[in-house]
C-alpha cells in the first residue's frame, strides 16, 4: 500500500520512508514494488541526485512479510508468479545509477541488511541490530549477499551470520565496513540527510561514473543474482521452509527432522 512507503523530493534527495511500523516494517511485495519504483524515478529524474532510505519506529525493517513467503509456499499461484519475477526491490538496487544513502535504525533483519550492501553510504543508530537469518528459516541469501557479503566482511564473519544467523551490533557494522558511521538515535536521520545532500551537491555526471566504475564488474552481480534466485524460488517451496513458517508462527523452535533436506540442483 502506498502509505507504507511515503516518498518525498527536497534538495535534490528523494527520502523513502518505510511506515508501517505496527508490523515492524516487514516488507510486502507492494512495498518492494514501491520501493522500485522510486529508486527506477530517481534515475530517471536529473533533479534527484540522491535517494535516502529510512524507517519510521524502532526498526528499520523485520525484512520479508512471512505471509508472502508461506503464501508460495501453499502453492498460491498469484504469490508464486509474482515472486518468480523476482524481488523489484533487489532488481531496482542491482540496477541503480544514483546514489543511494541508508539511516538504519533499530533491527534490520534479511533484506534489511542485504539491501545495505548496494548502498553507497549506510549510518546505523546505536541501537541498530544487524541479521541474516535466511538458513533460519530454510532459505538462502539474495541481492547478491551471498557474494558481496563475503567479499565485505570476509567468509567466516558472513558465514556465521548468514547461517548461524549471529547479529552484528551497530559497532561491529561500522568496523567490519557495512556502515559508515555510529550515529545517536536523535541524529541519525539528520546525519544521513547531510550525507545525502552533501552528495547530491557533488558534480551529477561524475558521481554516477564512480558509482558505476566501483560497481563493476555487473556481470557477476547479476548472475549471482539469478543463481540465488533459481535456489531461493526452489526453497521457498520446500517443506523445510513449510516447517520454518508454521514454527515462526507458532512461536516454536523448528523441527527439520521430518523435513527431509533437498540438495541444490
């Protein structure tokens, strides 16, 4: 729904906000698309030369909505073919020629902290909480994480997280290089829209060839992000994942051991 994410233009920045903090911001397939579509506006528009991402209440996101990913899970055709097209949000992302800021406050959790790796600039509140628990819920890392995460913090620090699913505190983002900065919660949004104007002042054309030159090569991104797509589709489906939603619901610790594992094909 529209007033999930409210998008406003000043300055030369345009700010989305996530806003629905009753649901932690868990992020529906109409905000993903939302989402898209303003940073898809932002390249479009010479005016905007910044997008600033930021969240009302006190977490950034609890990541996917698990309605949709138990929705596929069914079988529900109209959830399914959505998702097979993939996430509008990581296409956007993957895509993007302006920069993009993050003010991360509060918990982040999957896409919350997958998105921050094609963030230019990330400033994070004290209280910030960093997961990726995707084998958590028998899933596998997306946006390309399962690459840049890595290659950011290196292979032991992502694999814990991504499969022992360990948070990383707002110090530890800042010195393993996720974030720019530890911010007070009362200066966060302030600091990262100094961020985003100070950019958005730099020279256009300039800024958008180093953002392009330090993102290469596209490729590889672009194809880890098919692979992850293809294994995340296939476990979406799978009846660990059935068993991780009705636990995560239920409020019960998992039982995998009737859900026999598939290997990756």
């Amino acid at each position: 729904m529209a007033e999930h994410v409210l998008t406003e233009t000043s300055g030369g920045v345009l700010t989305i906000t996530l806003n629905r903090p009753e649901k932690k911001n868990a992020l529906t397939r109409a905000m993903y698309q939302a989402m898209a579509d303003g940073i898809d506006a932002a390249d479009a528009d010479p005016n905007i030369r910044c997008v600033l991402i930021q969240a009302e209440g006190d977490m950034f996101t609890a990541g996917n909505d698990l309605a949709d990913f138990a929705a596929v899970n069914r079988g529900d055709e109209s959830a399914n073919a959505a998702r097979e097209k993939g996430n509008p949000l990581l296409n956007a992302l993957e895509r993007a020629r302006t920069p993009i800021v993050a003010a991360v406050n509060g918990r982040a959790v999957g896409v919350g902290v997958t998105m921050l790796l094609h963030c230019d600039l990330v400033y994070v509140a004290e209280d910030a909480l960093l997961t990726t628990p995707f084998v958590n819920l028998a899933l596998v890392p997306e946006a390309a994480s399962s690459m840049l995460l890595p290659a950011r913090i290196g292979h032991a620090r992502a694999f814990a997280m991504f499969v022992l699913g360990e948070a990383v505190d707002a110090k530890k983002a800042e010195a393993w290089g996720i974030a720019n900065a530890v911010v007070p919660a009362g200066e966060l949004r302030p600091r990262a829209r100094a961020a985003a104007e100070a950019v958005a002042a730099r020279a256009p054309a300039s800024v958008a060839a180093t953002k392009a030159l330090m993102r290469r090569p596209a490729e590889p991104i672009a194809d880890r992000y098919q692979e992850e797509g293809r294994l995340f589709a296939a476990q979406l489906k799978s009846p660990e994942a059935a068993e991780a939603f009705a636990a995560f619901a239920e409020k019960r610790p998992p039982d995998f051991s009737k859900a026999r594992a598939q290997e990756p094909a």
